[in-house]
C-alpha cells in the first residue's frame, strides 16, 4: 500500500497513478488524513471485466422491464 500526502503526491503523481494501474493500493492524504485513492478505470490484467462492484450495484423495480409505452416512446423521439 502506497500512502503519500497531496504535496509529495503531486511531484510523484505518474509514478502512483502507474502503481494504481499495476494493481498496487494508492491513498492520497490531506493533512495527514487519507482523503482518496486512486483506482484503475480500465480492469486490472486478469481481472474480469464484469465483476460487480458492490459500491456501484443499483436494483429495479420489475417495472424497469415492461416495454414503454407510446407516449413514452414519443418523448425519448423529440429532437
């Protein structure tokens, strides 16, 4: 795990966004207190694209998977 406050983080930020991207774990402080991390946006290599992330998990209601109706469909077609 790499921990570096926002001062030191700044003149070494291509070398923590690599280690983010090589899976390492990157938290950047303010003053002493971890404030963020960095993350990968793309997968890590090996790792399976679509795996839940549970922070990001969201459910519907079984209306979300009834057709929508004309007048729904009139609206979505507006310029």
């Amino acid at each position: 795990m790499i921990s570096e406050n926002v001062t030191q983080a700044k003149s070494r930020l291509s070398f923590l966004i690599n280690a983010a991207l090589h899976g390492e774990d990157v938290t950047i402080c303010k003053d002493g207190v971890p404030a963020v991390r960095l993350v990968p946006v793309r997968p890590i290599l090996g790792e399976d694209p679509c795996r839940e992330i549970p922070e990001l998990s969201i459910s519907v209601g079984e209306e979300a998977m009834e057709p929508l109706g004309e007048e729904t469909w009139g609206e979505w077609a507006r310029p």
